[in-house]
C-alpha cells in the first residue's frame, strides 16, 4: 500500500459527460500528481500541483482540470468525455526534497462508452 | 528532459539473475536515475534510485558507470511474482522530471 488514495476505483460513463476523480496524498507529502495511462500510450504526465499552487503541466487536454485542496487532496475533472479518454488515470504524491520518487496510487479506471 | 532507451521485453527463469539496461546518453548533471515497477492495473512502484556508482537495497541494486549514460536495474534470483513492467527514468527537479513519459519499459516476463 503505497498510502495514496484514489476513488472511484472504476467509472462507467458516456460520451459527453463529465466526471471528478479524487485523490488523497500521503500523509505529510506537499505535491500531487496526474498520469493517464492508456494502453498505446504509456504513462503520460498530465499536471502536477504543490501545496495547493499548479507547478508543472503536461498534456493535459483543456477539457481536463484539476486543482488541489487546502487539505491537500486533489481532484481532475474531465468533461465532454470521447471515446479515446478511457484510461487509466493514476495519481502520485510526494515529498518536498525527496527528490524524485513518487507514489502511486491505484489508479481509476475510466471507461467512456 | 534526458531521453531513455530500454529493450522492450525479457525472459527469465525462476531463480537467475536478471539485469536490465537503460541508455540515457544526455543525462544532466543534476539528473537522478529512478527505476520503477507496475504490475497490470496497479500503479508504478519506486524500486531503487542513484545517482553514481552502485546503489543496492533490499529489492535490487542499480549500477551506474562513471559517465552515467546508461544504468543497469539488477535483480537478483526473480521469482514468478517479479513479472512485471520495469520503467526507467531519468530527470531532477531543475529538468521537469515530473513530465517525463514513462514510456513502454521493459516487460520482464519469469517462467517457472
């Protein structure tokens, strides 16, 4: 268990919908990431937030937000889903200083039909 | 943001010595080498990581030359449970580490 927290664990929904994925950091880590895992595109980086302030972008289509809470849980929001957003979206946390190692979560499995 | 090349997939056998390597020719000189594991429809795992020289913890050891274009992830006596997909990363805070694409990594697959 690698202390990161993401719900829902699956998500059904169609096309044109919106939906919110959480995340809960480990405990005492500052920084939250979002990776979109599909199955012909690897691992992708989508955005990451610091202490509740948006540090680095990735890909991450306009249709896609997120944003980090003073408790320092964070959400991704994705609206007028497509067919080629099914995925799985993972999250990672961690520390200020630790240098780069990150912790995963378990990831939400999004499928849009 | 230092570009990495890894073989695609490996074979194994229960009980050897398995050693992946990674290329990373245009590593900064602030750039960390970090290996990851994810199992299907899990998240990566934080392995091991270095920066020079040979780093060994109690899951694996990571040997790096002193020009630090490659790495090489060993691990030692794989058992069934060690199949799995190996990630290489190469990056720090000042390179945007953070936006590096994990890519397709190798697949380790162990037989019995």
């Amino acid at each position: 268990d690698s202390g990161v927290t993401q719900t829902p664990k699956h998500l059904i929904t169609a096309t044109g919908q919106r939906v919110t994925l959480r995340c809960s950091p480990r405990s005492g880590d500052l920084s939250v990431y979002w990776y979109q895992q599909s199955l012909d595109q690897g691992l992708q980086f989508l955005i990451q937030y610091y202490n509740g302030e948006e540090r680095a972008k990735g890909n991450i289509l306009e249709r896609f937000s997120a944003q980090q809470f003073p408790d320092l849980h964070s959400e991704l929001n994705l609206s007028s889903l497509e067919l080629g957003d099914s995925a799985l979206y993972f999250c990672a946390s961690s520390v200020a200083g630790q240098r780069e190692k990150l912790f995963f979560g378990s990831g939400t499995q999004l499928s849009v039909l | 943001l230092a570009k990495t090349t890894q073989p695609i997939s490996m074979d194994s056998y229960e009980g050897q010595e398995v050693n992946i390597t990674c290329s990373h020719n245009n590593i900064a000189t602030n750039d960390y080498i970090t290996w990851y594991q994810q199992f299907p429809s899990q998240g990566p795992r934080f392995i091991i990581q270095g920066y020079k020289t040979k780093v060994t913890n109690e899951v694996a050891s990571l040997f790096i030359p002193a020009d630090r274009k490659s790495s090489t992830l060993s691990l030692p006596r794989v058992s069934l449970s060690d199949t799995a997909v190996y990630y290489c990363l190469v990056g720090s805070l000042n390179t945007g580490f953070q936006k590096l694409v994990f890519g397709t990594g190798t697949r380790l697959l162990v037989s019995p």
